[in-house]
C-alpha cells in the first residue's frame, strides 16, 4: 500500500532520497570493487539500478556522488563513535571507546577502506572534500581531547594530536598490510602509546 500511496501521490518527492541513497551506496561499492576513483557514472549507475542520466540529474557530477559516499561514510563512522561513548565511563573508557570505534569492523569492510584511502587522495585536489577531511578530523580532536583533559591536563591537546596522527597512521598499516586487518590490534597500540603519554614517556 505504501509503493501504491507513492507512486499515485508523491513519485518525484517520495523516490528522490530513496534514489539518491541508493546511488550514494552504490557510489562506495564501486569505489571498493576498483579499489580506486577510477570508476563511471555509468557503473555507479547500473549498479543502483537507474540510469546515467538520472543519476546526473540528482547529482551534478561523478566528484558530486563521492562527496555525497564520503558524507555517508562520515556519517556513519559519527554514529558509531557517538553510540560507543554513550556507553563509555570515565575518561580512559571514553579514549578507548573512540579507538574502538575508529578500528571497527565496519571501518574495514572493503567498500569502507576503499571510500577511506581515495577520500585522502580526493582531499588533495577538491577544496569540499579537504573541508569533509578537516572536519573529520577537528571532531576526532574533540572527543580525544575531551577524554584526555581529565587525565593530562594541558598536555590534553598535544597527546591528542599525537593519537589522532597515530589512529590514521594505524589504519593505512592495517588496511595495506597483508591479511585480514586486525582492529583489537591497532587499538591494543594505541592504547600502549597513550600510557606512555601518560606516563611522561616518549615512545
């Protein structure tokens, strides 16, 4: 009843964000499948089921549907740190919660790595996607330095500039390495470098 309700009274207004979602997915899938941006409008559209030119319709270009797969992606990775601190107590829980969230499983599926590594390179050359990346990390920044404060004191914001550095650092080793990646891992790491912070102990 509700296909018939909006195909009868809203087919543009009610299909335009069902559409535009599916060619955002479809835009990440691509992206993990070539494993680059070397990829069409043409393919992202076969894929979400719609032609080329529909798809050109609800996004201007091909750099318009990775912006729109990179905010998702944003979105989504947003979600699950915010999810992971609701559930976090005191500040060494909330640390830990951000690095658990920033080497989940969803961060290391295919499409995830493949929209994370060419989202650094897009960021580059596209002013849009270098404000997302600086966005990104500004956020990062906040929830360490909200964990770190309590503990450091105003050392908060270097050792959180320095553990910001090192989650992106530790998800290139894991996602380029060879084999599966391994987020307990990186997060054990981490961990391991933030109590040497603590502790005064460069490492």
């Amino acid at each position: 009843m509700q296909a018939l309700y909006w195909g009868a009274a809203m087919p543009k207004l009610g299909m335009e964000p069902i559409r535009k979602a599916a060619l955002v997915k479809a835009t990440i899938v691509e992206i993990g499948r070539a494993r680059s941006l070397d990829v069409t409008v043409s393919q992202i559209a076969k894929r979400a089921g719609m032609s080329s030119a529909l798809a050109h319709h609800y996004f201007g270009s091909k750099e318009d549907m990775f912006l729109a797969a990179m905010r998702h992606v944003l979105t989504l990775y947003g979600a699950e740190v915010r999810g992971a601190l609701a559930l976090a107590e005191g500040p060494q829980g909330r640390l830990r919660a951000v690095l658990a969230a920033s080497f989940s499983p969803a961060n290391f599926r295919r499409e995830a790595v493949g929209a994370w590594l060419n989202f650094w390179l897009l960021a580059q050359t596209v002013p849009e996607a270098k404000r997302l990346l600086a966005v990104y990390q500004r956020r990062l920044r906040s929830n360490l330095v909200a964990g770190l404060r309590p503990l450091s004191g105003i050392k908060a914001e270097a050792i959180a500039d320095g553990l910001g550095a090192l989650i992106d650092g530790l998800y290139l080793r894991e996602v380029l390495k060879s084999g599966a990646p391994d987020g307990a891992a990186a997060v054990a790491v981490a961990m391991d470098y933030l109590r040497g912070q603590l502790l005064g102990v460069v490492l």
